[in-house]
C-alpha cells in the first residue's frame, strides 16, 4: 500500500499568512476574513486522513474459454471488508493487454460505507491465447483530497481462447516427402492417380492396369504405371520475434497474429491431407512440436496454438539470439522435413533465416503477411492510414521488404506476400503461378 500527498491544497497556507498580514497593515477586516478561512481549511486538510482500504474482490467472465472474437462480460465486484467508510473510491481493473475493452468501462468511481458492495462490468473481445487478469488498484482520497492512498487486490482470473483447427485453405506443397501415402506426387511410379509411363506386361499384374489401347493397336499387352503419391513432412514455423509484431497502423492486427493464424489453417489442412505436421517458433520462447498425424496430435496442436507463451498475441520481452535458435531447429528438423515459414520479412534476420534452412537442404516456402497492406501501394486500407499519412518511413519500410522478397525467390525460395485477400485466395493464385 502506498501514500501521499496530492499538494491539492499547496500554497494555502502562504494565502492566509499573506492575506492576514495585509489586513492587520492596511486595518482591512475581510482580508482578515479570507485569513481565518485560509487557516480553516489547512487545518481541515491537514487533519483529514486517508482511509486505509480494505476490499474483498470478486471477478467473473460471462465466459472462460470462448471462441476467438467472440465478446467475453467481465463483471467486477468489490466489498467494503474494514470498518470505515471510504468518501472517494477509484477502482481501476487491470484489463490484460493483448485483449481491448469493446464496450463498457474498466474504471468506476464510488463510495462505500462498511459492509457495502460496488459492481461495473465491460465487455472485451476474446482473442487467441491465454489472459490472466493483473490486481485491481484501488485509489482512496481523504475527504479534503489532499492525502491519497493505492493497494492492490488480487482474484485470480483466467481467460484461455483455443483458435478451433478448421481448414479454409488447401497448400501446394514442394517434392520433398516421407515413405507415407499421401498427396504430394513423385516421380516414382506406382500407387497414384496421375499417369506416368507404360511397361510390358508382366504376369500377376491386375487386369485393371492392362493397357487395352496399346493391345487393340498392336497386339501387345502393356501395363499403365501411375505417379506415386507420398506424404510431406512439414514444419511450420513462425516468426515470432520482437521484430516481427508489426502491422499496417494502429489498432491493425499484427503480423505475428496473422502468421498463427495462418499456420493454424495450414495445420488442419495438412493434417486432413494425410501429412505429417509439426510446429516451430522464432522467439525467446523455446517452442518445438515434432511433426505427427492422428487425433490426439490435433488436439495437442490445438492446445499448443491457444496457450503457448512464444505465440502469444504480444511481443516477448526477452532477446533472441538467431544462431543458437538456429542451430537447435537444424538439430530438430527431421531430414525430409519442409518447412513453412510464416514471417512479415520485417528485417534481415528473417530472410538469412530462410535461405539458412534452404542451405540445410529443406525446401521452404515462405507465407508472408504483409505489414505495409494499407500504404499508398495500389492497395487498400486497413483500418488506418490513408495515402496523405503515407510517410517517408513507411515508404521506405515497403520498398525494403520488397527487396528482401525478391531475394528471396531469387535464390529460389518461394514466396507468397499475402496482402488483404483471405489467405485461401491468394494460395490459389500463388499455386497457379508456381505449377505454371
């Protein structure tokens, strides 16, 4: 608990004594008038006292694991628990701060008798992660409001927002892949879709495989062979550095949200095509989850997506050292393993980044939310600024990540800059562009 003094009535005393001096000089009574009130009231600041808050402190949610967006009502009810009464009551709730009061207040001004309860609600909007709520400050003035006193009190409060793992988006993926059936097309033949050659015949081969064509043309028996299709190893992995929270404007999502998203999309979809699937961060959060298939790999990517503090929706303040992060993902990546690399390429940590797991021989492609969507570029805005806000910097800030792209797809990484279009859109396009 902390106290002082708000100088609320600072130089009263000097009035007075002035005042009063004049008026004994110049025999003027109502100076002398304006003295004794003076003394009057330093004497009623002086003498007032703050009172000690002592507060019992309930908080509820309306709901404890909500859907992302969807509007959570905190409630908030604090209890006179001392035996004296508080004249002037500030409650300030400790809002945590990656969630953004959407309706109502986190602040209320009262008073209490002993035994009395005060009650606010607000309304935030649910976003992925897990939100622990801080201590509420409670500020309590003295009747004159010359002497102030804070104490914080706690209630554990708990908000977890699991993203749900659906899949909106099917991702091309490179030739890289497992002995596993699966999707990704070889150019080895045998069980598949897609034709790949003709042989002789042999016996035992099923009569379903019996170019019966090439038998009508020449009289001889040939066998079809189809493109094998196996499954990928995949590794997503995230940028989710310091560097990397930028976004369009104030008030924008940032680009490390958009990238989990993302990822989160491509987890299912993968997933779902019979891929194995495991994620990694970028960040001072040590995060790795080996690539694996079936239900209970799902779940626990779910749970990993929702609630793992190197993913979370704010930056991390530690510091990330890239070449010893570096080497454990090298470590860690199995060897037919490629990677997804979701990353607003904000700086050239990023692009070093991915040629490095290139050079390691993983093929990379990169997923790159753009966080210039929004400048004066031919684009949109955002939800913020409009081209007569479009600075030197932020000109600047395009045309540096456009030269890291190129790069990149110079030394022959793919690279998909995903703008404002839904992330499904522009993988369609980019997958057209790549297999042209």
């Amino acid at each position: 608990m902390r106290s002082f003094d708000t100088n609320r009535w600072t130089g009263i005393e000097g009035a007075a004594l002035l005042a009063g001096a004049v008026g004994v000089v110049a025999q003027r009574p109502s100076l002398l008038l304006v003295a004794g009130l003076g003394v009057a009231y330093t004497a009623y600041a002086w003498f007032g006292d703050a009172p000690t808050p002592t507060l019992e402190l309930t908080r509820e949610l309306s709901e404890t694991a909500p859907d992302t967006e969807e509007p959570v009502t905190v409630t908030v009810t604090a209890t006179n628990a001392g035996d004296a009464t508080l004249p002037d009551l500030r409650l300030v709730d400790e809002v945590p701060p990656a969630l953004e009061v959407v309706e109502g207040s986190a602040r209320l001004g009262t008073a209490l008798r002993p035994g009395a309860s005060a009650t606010f609600s607000y309304e935030v909007e649910a976003v992925r992660g897990e939100h622990e709520w801080g201590p509420l400050t409670a500020i309590v003035r003295s009747p004159s409001g010359e002497e102030e006193r804070t104490a914080e009190f706690e209630a554990e409060t708990v908000l977890r927002c699991t993203p749900s793992l659906g899949a909106t988006a099917d991702l091309p993926l490179r030739g890289l892949t497992t002995q596993y059936t699966g999707r990704v097309a070889t150019d080895v033949s045998g069980v598949g879709l897609e034709f790949f050659s003709t042989r002789e015949y042999r016996h035992g081969d099923p009569l379903s495989r019996i170019d019966w064509k090439r038998r009508a043309k020449t009289g001889e028996l040939g066998t079809v062979e189809f493109r094998e299709e196996r499954a990928a190893t995949v590794v997503l992995l995230v940028d989710a550095r310091k560097e990397a929270y930028v976004a369009p404007a104030g008030g924008d999502r940032n680009a490390v949200e958009r990238s989990v998203d993302a990822a989160t999309q491509a987890f299912t979809s993968l997933l779902d095509s019979g891929d194995r699937v495991g994620v990694a961060a970028l960040s001072p959060h040590e995060c790795w989850f080996p690539p694996g298939t079936g239900a209970d790999h799902r779940a626990r990517a779910r749970e990993l997506f929702g609630s793992h503090p190197a993913l979370a929706p704010t930056p991390p303040e530690d510091a990330y050292v890239a070449t010893v992060a570096l080497r454990r993902l090298r470590r860690r990546l199995p060897t037919d393993a490629q990677v997804l690399f979701f990353s607003p390429l904000a700086d050239d940590v990023a692009t070093l980044t991915a040629r490095r797991i290139d050079a390691y021989g993983h093929l990379v492609t990169v997923v790159s939310p753009d966080p210039t969507a929004g400048d004066s570029a031919g684009r949109g805005s955002t939800g913020g600024r409009t081209d007569s806000e479009d600075t030197t910097g932020h000109r600047l800030a395009r045309i540096e990540r456009q030269n890291r792209i190129d790069t990149l797809r110079r030394a022959g990484i793919r690279v998909l800059d995903w703008g404002e279009e839904p992330l499904a859109t522009q993988l369609a396009r980019a997958a057209r562009r790549w297999s042209a």
